[in-house]
C-alpha cells in the first residue's frame, strides 16, 4: 500500500500540530509497517525538524514564501471590499498549489491532506487540483475562524466567502476527517453535507522524537507539584484555576506545605499574571520550554497536570497535548465548558471540572492531591481512549470508506 501525506507542520516544538503530525506518521507505519509512505511537507520555517526520525519513506520538503507583493496588497485593499476575497491568500494559496501540484497523486492508493494553523493552505490551495477528488482532507479546528468558539472574529462577508469556498472543498474531497467526534458533527451541520464526517483522535508517538534534552527541567521542591504548560490564549482562563488554588492553599496549611502550581506559558499575559500572584510563592509562573524539556518536566517533576480548555459554553476540538498527557500516565485535570469533547472522552468525572464554577475547581484540585499523596499510582483519565488499536480500528474504517 501505498501513502502520501502532503502536511504543513512537523516541527519537533512550539506547536501542537507538529507534535501530532509527526506523531500520526509514527502510528500510520505501526498500523502499515510494510507501507510505502511519502510526505510532501510544505512548510514556512527554516527549522530542520529533525525529519531523519520519521519512520517514512521519502520526503520532500518546500519552504513557502509568504511575503505579499507590494502591488497585491495594494490592490487588496479594495478588491476584498468589492468581492469579499482576499487576493493576499490566494496569492499563497496559488504558491502551495505550484508545489502539490508537483506529486504524482496517481501513483498512490491513499492522500491525506493535513491542515495546520488558522488559514488551512494545504486544503484551499487542492480545490482546483486532480488530487482533492481522492484526497482525506483533515480538519484540525473549526473553519473559518469565526466558528472557533475560542474565537473573537466578527462575522463578515469574507468570513462568508471562506465559508463557501470551503463547502465546494467539502464536496469534493473523497473523505473529511476531523480529531474529535463533536467537531465532526459540527462541520457536518455548518457545511450542510451529506457527506459524513470522520474522527480519527490526535496520537501521540515518543518515537518521532528526540527527547534527550532535560538542561531546562525545573525539579520539583514540594511532595505534589501541579502543572500546565501551553497556552492562555482563545478563551483559555488560568485566573479562575490559580484562584482556586489561592484559595484552597489559604485556608490549608497543609496543603500550602505539600504543593505547589507551576506554570510554564506561552502568551502575552505572563506578566500580569505574575503580578497578580506574586504574593503566592507557591505559584510559580516561567517561560516555556522546548517540548523534550517539557516532557522531561511533565513526565519526571510533575504530579497533576492541567489540560486547559476555553471558556467559551462548548468547545469541540481535541488539545493536541491530549494523548501525550495521556501517555504519561498521571492524574489530570480538565478544565472544561459543559459541552466539551475532553468532557465526552474522559473515564472519570474526577478528572474534569467546570470552567466557570471555582468551586468544583478547587474541590477537584484538591481531591486529586489528596490521593496522589495517599497512592501516587498510574492514573488513566482517558481509559484506552488513545491507545493504537483503537487508532487502528478507525484509521482502517476511514481507509475501508475512501476506497
């Protein structure tokens, strides 16, 4: 058998796509080890990816200018006005499609188109190219942005237009795919498609990566260290979790003693917030690390982690870091709407509090240090939710469909 994978993202830090991109290599060669399997990576970063761990057969790699001419952008001004598109991604788009257009899609018994990031270049650019007509297309989030419920976009005629644009993608494409079964449902109903939906979840594959790095590893000085990395942007809310702690820390010594809260973040909010706490020494607030440092740091000095979800009444996306927290096997706690993939998929509702209500925060929080103090034992908050068979099982039905 063989596969193409035209994807946009591979870095080995700073970016959950990467991180799952690489990872679904990893586990597609577990499910097809004897698979021939190419990769048209179509990146705008000079990064080196480390791309000689990718268990992968062949790779071709193209640096995407995305500087808009001036001329272009000039005449933008007016013409998005007028017809409600933007000519400064098209432009891009036409320069993703140049280099797709290069593969030889007729060789291949299955595609997988992975988008990344808010614009989904690599799904726009297929619409007039041979290779949609037999293509998975894979929806990471919500498109257009407007939908994300992390969102602050207004809705607009050109949001409109990436709407339609999008639906005649929709039609086209062989197979859709998204990570979590509410988005699926939900891009169903927003396209108006017959066309169902598929849910393959976000892997993780610690074989695709190099994690040898632990220089930056804060250890741990309490008995119970709680911590989240990521970060705080698109409706997150970290204050209502801190002040949960604040408070279950103020009215406990014991539990001032025995823990503390780090917080590794990636944002424009860092100061702030460590004005606000600064006062609790107890929280400690740093920037964040490359993710073979975050590993170490999570899997070696950490005792809960905190998987932080936005604030909005649903949110229907699967965290990339989702399966990697998974994989270390330690208890988690998910800050969630009420409406809430992570809420559908978690094994236990210790595991999950509402993101609105500090009191079962507070309550949760430290209902799970209480009991990793008692018995520090493996913890499994998803179940089998992302182990590979069940990776296998649906990777093979959404093969079996787009055949």
């Amino acid at each position: 058998m063989k596969f193409l994978i035209i994807v946009q993202d591979l870095r080995i830090t700073g970016t959950s796509e990467g991180i799952v991109s690489r990872s679904f290599l990893g586990k597609l060669r577990s499910v097809f080890p004897n698979a021939y399997i190419e990769v048209l990576y179509l990146k705008n970063h000079d990064n080196e990816d480390d791309l000689n761990l990718l268990p992968i057969d062949s790779i071709r790699d193209f640096h995407i200018n995305r500087t808009i001419p001036f001329f272009t952008k000039w005449i933008n001004k007016i013409y998005w006005r007028l017809f409600h598109e933007s000519l400064n991604e098209k432009k891009i788009q036409e320069r993703y499609a140049t280099v797709m257009a290069t593969a030889d899609f007729e060789k291949f018994d299955h595609i997988f188109i992975r988008s990344s990031g808010l614009d989904y270049e690599t799904i726009l650019a297929a619409k007039k190219l041979p290779v949609l007509k037999n293509a998975i297309i894979n929806f990471h989030d919500p498109f257009p942005v407007f939908w994300d419920t992390g969102s602050r976009k207004k809705l607009t005629a050109i949001e409109l237009f990436r709407l339609k644009n999008m639906w005649e993608i929709v039609q086209q494409a062989k197979v859709c795919i998204t990570p979590a079964l509410l988005l699926s449902e939900d891009l169903e109903h927003l396209y108006g498609s017959e066309k169902k939906f598929y849910t393959l979840p976000h892997q993780y594959d610690k074989k695709v990566f190099n994690l040898s790095s632990t220089d930056k590893v804060r250890q741990k000085n309490k008995p119970v260290t709680i911590s989240y990395h990521g970060a705080i942007q698109l409706g997150r809310n970290i204050d209502i979790v801190l002040d949960a702690y604040q408070e279950l820390i103020a009215n406990s010594i014991f539990h001032k003693e025995n823990t503390e809260f780090v917080l590794r973040l990636r944002g424009s909010q860092n100061q702030r917030l460590k004005n606000k706490y600064q006062e609790t020494a107890n929280i400690i607030i740093l920037d964040t690390l490359d993710f073979a440092n975050s590993c170490n740091e999570q899997s070696n000095e950490t005792d809960i982690l905190i998987i932080l979800e936005n604030s909005s009444p649903h949110s229907n996306i699967l965290g990339g870091k989702a399966p990697f927290l998974a994989s270390l096997h330690k208890p988690i706690l998910i800050i969630a709407p009420n409406r809430s993939e992570m809420r559908r998929i978690v094994s236990d509702n210790q595991f999950i509090a509402d993101c609105r209500n500090k009191e079962e925060i507070r309550e949760k929080l430290k209902n799970l240090i209480d009991k990793r103090i008692a018995n520090p034992a493996s913890q499994f908050p998803f179940g089998d939710y992302f182990e590979e068979q069940n990776f296998k099982e649906s990777l093979l039905r959404i093969l079996e469909v787009a055949k």
